[in-house]
C-alpha cells in the first residue's frame, strides 16, 4: 500500500452481505464507455463468516473439518419406497372402472 491511502474511514465488510448475493462491476473506460460485468457466487460456493475464516485457511482445511464432522452424525436410515398413490379412493390398485 502506498502511504497515501487512507482507509482510517473505511468499514470493513460494508458491503459483503450484497457481495455474497452476487454483484455488478462498472468500468468507466477511458474512451467514455462502460463495461459491465456481472458476477454471482459458483454453484456450490460457501462462503466463510470472518470468525471461521481465522481457522480455515483454504479449501482443503474446511472439507477436512466437514469430513470430521460427517462422521459424527449417525446415517439415516434409507426412506421405504411408498405406494404408488391411486386416482379413486374407492378403487383399488388392480380393479377396473
């Protein structure tokens, strides 16, 4: 940084909640037009409260914590396959109309 910027002003994370939503960028070119660029988090992307940002460095260091924590939670049960539902109440499943 060079000495001449101050960002003693500056609130930190002011506009993260937006950024996480997806954002637009502006750019003012010199020959007078603007280029717009839209950007949206990848699918899948998560993205890290500052608090835990301070324990997980990168990507690997989150999926390991997850993968611990997977291993905690006991497996669900598969669900039964349910009945196939019939169109009359009063019909059953093999007779006719």
């Amino acid at each position: 940084m060079l000495p001449e910027y101050d960002f003693s002003g500056g609130v930190r994370g002011k506009h993260y909640k937006a950024y996480r939503r997806g954002h637009t960028v502006k750019i003012h070119k010199v020959d007078g037009t603007i280029s717009v660029q839209y950007f949206k988090p990848e699918e899948g992307a998560v993205m890290l409260e500052p608090d835990v940002q301070e324990y997980f460095f990168d990507s690997d260091a989150v999926n390991e914590a997850l993968r611990a924590l997977i291993k905690l939670i006991p497996k669900r049960r598969e669900k039964r396959k349910t009945k196939p539902k019939m169109k009359h109440a009063a019909m059953g499943p093999y007779e006719n109309s």
